[in-house]
C-alpha cells in the first residue's frame, strides 16, 4: 500500500464562474486524522467530492490510496466510508437492521455481518438499544450510527463532512471521543472537515486550512500554532519594581514587558521557560503569586490567516 492515503497536485474544479477549488496540493499519510479547515463556501465539500471520483477536476490530480480519481473512482469508492450532508439512515428501522442493511449493501460477508454490526454499536455505546427504531434517537445517536454505518466494511478510509454539525456540546464531546477510540482501535485515515477548531485541535494529527478553494497552511496543529504570534507569559503578584522589570527586560528570550494592576505581561521572542523569567523577578525582590504561560490555539491561527487573506 502507497504511504500516503490521498495525494493532490495541483487539484482544481471550476463550477462556471466559480472556481471551487484552486491547485490544491496535499498529501494525508496512512493512519492519520487529517483536518480540513475553512469558512463555508471555502471548498471542503467540494475537495471530498472530487477525492471520492463523484465530481471530474477540472485541472491537476487526485490519487487515493494509489487509485487515480479520474479513471479508477469506483476502486475508491470500495475502500471508503463516508459520511456527508446526511446520515442515510431509515428511521423507521432499528440502528440493527439499518446496519444489516448497508452491510448486505457494502457486501460485507454474511459469517461476518452480525459480529461486526454488534462490534461496532457496542464500542458506541448503542448496543442496548439497538433494535429500537431510530427515528425516536437524538441527533446524536444517529450520528453514531451514521458513523457505524461508514466503518462496516472496514474501510481504509473515511471522510466525515461536520460529524459534530448541530449537536449538543454533550453529544459532539462524546461523538469526538467515540471517533479517536475507533480511529486509533481500527488503524483508519480519517479526512475530517469541521469548524469546531477545538475539535480539530483534539483530534488531527495534521491540519490543512483552506480559503476560496487555496491552502493557506497545512501542518500539524503545534506546528500551526507556532507560527501564530509570539508566545506570552503572565505573571500577576506584587512589588514588579523598576529593578525587578529591568532584570526582566535584560533576560534574552523576552521582547518586551508590560504592568498594569499587578499583572505583568511578557511578550517572548521564542518559546521558553517561564521559571528563569520568575527567579528573575524574585531576585529583584517582586512577589509572584500566580503564572501562566499563553501559547496560541488553533483558532488564533484559524482567525489570523483569515484576517491575512481578506
């Protein structure tokens, strides 16, 4: 097998006007949970579309687990799972029979199926209920089974448009966690697309963040982080004297210092150590009660590269 689950170069599709895509090049290694970040109408769904052989690019190429997208989509389309803008679920039949049914579907051997769909509801918790129809479940419980029905045939990969999209903070916690113990359990890639940047941050191993169809960055979300911003530290408590600041200032990782009300903020010019900083101001005489060191998240970078781009 390739060592990378999906390769673009130069991946492109225009809808008339609309270019939807814009030479995107990425490339996801196996077992990864690779996140796909942008505003809506920025060309998630659209790159899914194309990885999946269900849309022709209009230029460059596409290859998934070594298959090309153009000529061989129906090999593609085998080996994966997906869950998009719905769950493809029959809400008069039980999450059971709604299993049974994609796995006869999906040709999932018949010695097989019925270990499997037990396997996979027990992992998610749903076992007990498993022959109640699912029309009577929380969004978040057919979300499960939605993500279920994606893993029946032991796909390679699967690709998850928002699987957390209008769920409770409750419900999307717990699906979140349902997806890294199966991901991880079962060896997956998965090519995830959400605008829960927390959630990305939790899951992804890698991050790709896109605006009007274009990559903007692409890496793994410590990697990202770094390069939004310089690091800070603060520090609050007492007796932050001229002294006490100018020993800080002359200390080589800090850029620059500022007090109000008792709490100092330390701008870095690199990622270091807060403990040199504070037995510098404690020798200087200052009372330090409280510190903490602020590194950026990953919606900072989310929110910075799209000020860039506007």
């Amino acid at each position: 097998m390739p060592e990378f689950a999906i390769r673009t170069e130069g991946l492109t599709r225009d809808f008339k006007t609309l270019r939807a895509v814009d030479h995107l090049s990425i490339e996801v290694p196996r077992g990864t949970v690779f996140g796909f970040l942008g505003p809506n109408g920025s060309g998630k769904t659209t790159t899914i579309r194309l990885l999946l052989g269900l849309l022709e690019p209009t230029g460059g190429r596409a290859e998934v687990l070594g298959y090309d997208t153009r000529t061989q989509a129906q090999s593609i389309r085998a080996r994966c799972g997906a869950l998009l803008e719905y769950t493809g679920l029959y809400e008069r039949l039980s999450a059971q029979d709604n299993l049974e049914f994609y796995a006869r579907v999906g040709r999932v051997p018949a010695a097989e199926r019925t270990a499997r769909i037990r396997g996979l509801l027990e992992n998610l918790g749903l076992w007990e209920r498993s022959k109640e129809p699912v029309g009577s479940w929380s969004r978040g419980m057919k979300q499960k089974v939605a993500v279920a029905r994606t893993l029946l045939s032991r796909p390679d990969i699967i690709f998850l448009d928002e699987p957390t999209s209008g769920l409770d903070p409750v419900a999307a916690a717990t699906l979140r966690t349902d997806l890294e113990t199966l991901a991880r359990q079962q060896g997956l890639t998965v090519f995830l697309t959400t605008h829960n940047l927390d959630e990305a941050e939790k899951l992804c191993d890698l991050v790709a963040v896109i605006r009007k169809g274009q990559l903007l960055a692409l890496g793994s979300p410590q990697e990202l982080r770094a390069t939004s911003g310089s690091p800070h530290v603060e520090i609050r408590g007492r007796e932050f004297s001229p002294a006490a600041l100018a020993a800080l200032r002359a200390h080589p990782a800090v850029a620059g210092v500022e007090v109000k009300d008792g709490l100092l903020s330390v701008e870095l010019k690199y990622e270091a150590e807060a403990a040199p900083l504070v037995s510098a101001l404690v020798s200087a005489g200052a009372q330090v009660e409280e510190v903490h060191k602020d590194t950026a998240s990953l919606e900072d970078v989310f929110l910075t590269l799209m000020e860039e781009e506007k």
